[in-house]
C-alpha cells in the first residue's frame, strides 16, 4: 500500500492496530509455539513414511506448511522484538524490513497461491485421476505447476523488492516498517500483485473447494459408491476445511481493499482493515490444526503416546503412595 502524502492524515499506512502491545505479544506468542509443534508434527508424519510422502495430494499441504514456518519462525519473532523494544524494528536497518517484507507478501501470497492449485487440483485427482497415472501426465499435471509457482513467487518478489528500481521508505516504528515497499506505488506492479497475488487466488480457493464439494455430493448420490466416496472424503473435508479458514481471514481484508481501489477514502475502514490484517496471522497459526484433523492416524498417535506417558505417571506414584500408607 502507498504512503500518504499527508502526514496528518490518518490511514492504514501510518497507524498501529489499537490492540494493546502487550496482548499482541502474548497473544501472537502463546498462538505461535502451538502452531509451530502442529506443524513439525504433521511435516514429520508425511515426510517419513514414503507413502504419505509419495501420495500427490499431500505435496500442496507439505509446501503450504513449509511456507508457514517463515511466518512462525521469521516474522513472529521479528514482531515480538518490535514488541519488546518498546515499537522499535531492530536492528533498525534496510535489511531487517526487505527480509519482513519478503516472508510477510511473499511467503504468504504464495502459500495463499499454492492453496488455490491445490483446489483446483483435488478436482483433478477426485474426478479425473487417470490424467496422473503416468509419469508425463504426473509431471504436467502435478509436479510442473508446483515447480512453476515455487520460481514464480521467488523471481517476482526478490525483483520487486531487491532489484526494482525505486527508494523504498523505512519506518522503524511501525510494524513490517510501514508494510509499503515502493513497488506497490507502480501502477502496473502494485496492480498486478493486489489482482493476481491476492485477489484471484482467495477467490479460486472459495470458488474450486466448494465447487469440489458439491461435485463429490452429487456424484455420491448419482451413483452410491460408497468405497469411492470414504476415499474422496478426507480430501475434500480437509479442502473445504482449509477454504474455510481462507474464507475468514483473507476476504473481508481483500473485500475492503477492493473498496479503497474503486474509490473508498483511505481514512474509512482504517480499524477495521489493521484487524484484519492483523487477522491474518491466525490464518498461519489455524492452518496447521485444520490439516491435523484430517490425519486420523496421526492424532491416534499422539493420543497414544499422552495415554501412556499418564499411564507411566500413574503407575509410578502407586507405589510411593502404597509404602506410604504402610509406613503409617
């Protein structure tokens, strides 16, 4: 978003979300380290059983949930140092705000990209799985546009933020140092990330998730395939789980941007449009436990393994308990 030319101006661009500093730390910290254990967790149960591995529906999420972790591990600790240093961006230099501004657009846009493919491509594996049945079609169908989108998000904001040809301005006392790189103040630019970077994917999320599920409805019901349906279940819970969260976090700030672009005046929706932003961390912070719910398996798992921890507490403090009531 641009920077105002007037200073007096109140707008989203140089205000700070009402939100007390102190329940920001805590609330974005308490959020975090949760999120970040949920996502090693399920990255650890994919990634070492070379089934889960190998199964083509689950590449999207483990990329999605690779992206996260920038957030988790980059950004978060970049706000509660800001936090800590009394509203401070340390250290106060050009390159602390490029590497904010990478993980926060970047990192986050292409996680909000690869979710719209995956969309789409659940019709695909659902429906039209025999496009995917050989390596060429594994490689066009599936493989090529994930690659495609990985170079994409990385050539295009390392460009505009490292190497376009503008003077970025720094604000250290803001968070993400004002969020406006000077790329966005190119008519072309600014348009092309806010159109194809932010709007259309949110939109193909809602459209092709849903669209997914009303599909397999009626399919189940045209031809009762029970089997068939249990297999197409879990994908096309965990994709409309995950348009859900899109749904409540990504739309209504890209809505009330939208109004700002046709002409709503920068100072209406001001609150609003930094608790959204705001908001928008959640989204990280959610999206792990949304995919979690979809492994069956691994929450067995880890409610086996907290059953038995209990169970070796419990079994060690009978004893203690049993000399003591001799004893006495």
């Amino acid at each position: 978003m641009a920077l105002n030319e007037s200073v007096d101006e109140i707008s989203f661009d140089n205000s700070e979300i009402s939100l007390s500093r102190s329940v920001r730390f805590w609330l974005l910290l308490c959020c975090d380290i949760p999120s970040i254990v949920c996502t090693f967790l399920i990255l650890y149960h994919l990634l070492r059983d070379s089934k889960r591995r190998q199964a083509l529906h689950n590449h999207a999420i483990i990329l999605i949930l690779l992206l996260g972790t920038t957030t988790q591990l980059i950004e978060i600790p970049f706000y509660l140092a800001f936090i800590g240093d009394s509203g401070v961006v340390k250290p106060s230099v050009p390159a602390t705000c490029l590497a904010w501004w990478f993980v926060s657009f970047g990192m986050y846009n292409g996680g909000t990209i690869l979710m719209a493919w995956a969309s789409i491509e659940r019709h695909i594996l659902v429906f039209n799985s025999i496009w995917v049945h050989t390596n060429r079609g594994r490689f066009f169908v599936h493989y090529f546009p994930l690659i495609f989108i990985l170079l994409y998000i990385g050539i295009y904001y390392i460009y505009v933020l490292f190497f376009f040809p503008c003077e970025n301005e720094y604000d250290y006392t803001l968070p993400i140092c004002n969020a406006s790189p000077c790329y966005q103040d190119n008519q072309f630019l600014g348009m092309w990330d806010f159109i194809v970077n932010n709007i259309a994917p949110s939109l193909l999320i809602a459209l092709a998730s849903w669209g997914l599920v009303l599909r397999v409805i009626r399919q189940k019901r045209r031809l009762n395939q029970q089997t068939q349906w249990r297999r197409q279940r879990k994908m096309t819970i965990q994709l409309a789980s995950l348009s859900a969260l899109n749904i409540i976090f990504n739309i209504p700030l890209n809505i009330l941007s939208l109004a700002h672009l046709c002409g709503l005046p920068d100072d209406y929706g001001v609150d609003a449009e930094q608790y959204f932003y705001f908001s928008c961390y959640f989204l990280i912070f959610l999206f792990p436990f949304v995919c979690l719910i979809s492994y069956s398996d691994l929450i067995c798992r880890i409610k086996s393994i907290v059953t038995c921890r209990k169970n070796r507490q419990n079994a060690a403090v009978v004893p203690s308990v049993w000399i003591t009531n001799r004893h006495t």
